[in-house]
C-alpha cells in the first residue's frame, strides 16, 4: 500500500473544495430529496468540526470529519473515498485516526447517519467492522426510513 498523509484540513484547498462538491453531487444523486445530511464546505468550517483529508503524494484519495455534539459525544460525517481508492483499506486508515483522535478529546461515543440502501451497504459494512452497532435517531434526527443511524461506545 502506498504511504499516506492524514492531515487536519482548513478547507481552503480547490482539490479539497471540488472533492467535497462531487460527495454533495453524489449523494443528491442516489438519496431522495430532503434525505440528504451530507454537509457542504462552510457547513464543515464549523468550530465544532474537525476535518481531516487523506493524500497519496499530491492525490486526495479519502477525507472524514467529526462534529461535537457535545463534551462526549461526536458525529462522523462527510465520509468519502475517492473511487479510484475503493476497496483498498484508505477509509480504514483515516476512520481508525478519526477514532483515535476522538478518544483523545475526551468523547465517549461517536454515532453517524448513512443511508439504508443498497448504495450505502459498503459504509455500513466499514462501521460494522470497526464496532459502530445500529441505533435510534440521535442529536436532530428523526426517525426517516431512508437513514440508518450507528453508534459506537468509545
């Protein structure tokens, strides 16, 4: 496997900025409308989250962030691979890292939202792997039979 940097991201970067709308574009693509709680650049500059970019060389290939919901609770969002990365252990890496940093700050759970077709079996599956276990609606959501919502126990 190819070294890679996981590095804390300002968002400022046009790679990054394009890679994030492709994510939005996407997911307007195979969710249905008003399903969607992927988050846009100035939504992730939030002082709550951290957002984190993966590079192989000068190729962003993965980012992830986590949002503070509050002193010990965290969600995951913005989880993306490019596809050219699929299927080669980057999502692994960079969600292990979020994971690590996350215990560093002192939370005690981290819960995400992801969607419950067929689109999404693979990030379910990644979750599923690192102990993430199926869950009720938490923090703003509600219950939507378009979203599947996991927690893990830090």
């Amino acid at each position: 496997m190819e070294p890679i940097d996981i590095l804390i991201d300002d968002l400022s970067n046009p790679k990054v900025i394009e890679f994030l709308n492709d994510h939005l574009r996407h997911m307007v693509e195979i969710t249905p409308p008003g399903c969607v709680h992927a988050l846009d650049v100035e939504a992730l500059k939030k002082p709550e989250i951290t957002f984190w970019t993966v590079w192989e060389r000068s190729v962003l290939v993965c980012c992830g962030a986590l949002k503070e919901l509050d002193a010990t609770h965290a969600e995951l969002k913005s989880m993306r691979t490019a596809p050219s990365h699929l299927g080669k252990g980057i999502a692994s890496r960079l969600l292990e890292h979020i994971i690590t940093e996350a215990k560093k700050k002192g939370y005690q759970r981290i819960s995400l939202e992801t969607g419950s077709y067929d689109a999404f079996i693979p990030a379910r599956h990644l979750y599923e792997k690192f102990g993430f276990k199926y869950c009720k609606p938490f923090s703003d959501y509600d219950e939507n039979p378009n979203s599947v919502f996991m927690t893990k126990d830090l």
